[in-house]
C-alpha cells in the first residue's frame, strides 16, 4: 500500500494517511478483508509517530471503513459495502456534472454525449 505524505501541505498527518487510505477502499483497490499495515509498520515505513497511525485508523474505523481484530490486525471491512457504494456513486455523480457541464459548454446535444459514451463503452472505456 502506497501512501505519500506532504509535510508542507497545512494537512494533517494522520488525515492524509485517512483519506488515502480512505479513497483506495471507495475506489475498490482495496477491497474487503484486505489486510492493512500494522500501526507500527505503517509508522516505521512512513517515518512517523505510532500515535499517528493508531488516530488514523480509528478515524478509519469509526467510519465503518476498517475492522481491528485484536492480536490479528487491520482489515478493510466488508460489512459497510452500501456505504461504499454510496460514496462511489457520489463521486460518479461529481464527474458527470462536470461532463454535463463540459458537453454543454462545446455545444453538444444529450444525443451526441450519449452516442460518445456509448462509443468509448464499445472501445473498452479508453480514448
């Protein structure tokens, strides 16, 4: 699991370790029952505070995202999938506004957006 951390970016640690670890599970590269770094090998490879990472993934699993097991570990939780789900289709909803608004702005018909939608689906969803 890569996470990068910017010690100049004004966040702070604990929650960019959140929100990538958080985006990695919403965006299905980790999926559920995949086992996360312990506190303290997450610490050592980041270089920083076991107390970081231990706020990380209690705030990870207060959201339902993660399950500690004790003596076992960190894992992604498989019980929370409508969650999940939601937030992904709120990114989903995210990107289509600005695909409307981006189609609109050319112009193009809802005709057109579908027939380039439908072409891209038929070409593998790459341009």
């Amino acid at each position: 699991m890569d996470i990068l951390l910017s010690h100049s970016s004004g966040e702070p640690i604990y929650l960019q370790i959140v929100m990538q670890i958080r985006d990695s599970i919403l965006q299905g590269k980790l999926t559920p029952g995949t086992a996360l770094p312990s506190i303290r090998q997450l610490a050592k490879d980041l270089q920083i505070s076991v107390i970081t990472t231990k706020r990380a993934y209690n705030e990870l699993e207060q959201e339902g995202l993660i399950d500690s097991v004790v003596g076992k570990g960190s894992f992604v939780s498989g019980g929370n999938q409508e969650f999940i789900r939601e937030q992904r289709l709120k990114a989903l909803e995210s990107k289509l506004r600005e695909v409307l608004e981006e189609s609109k702005s050319l112009p193009m018909s809802m005709d057109e957006l579908i027939e380039w939608i439908q072409l891209l689906d038929q070409e593998g969803g790459s341009a």
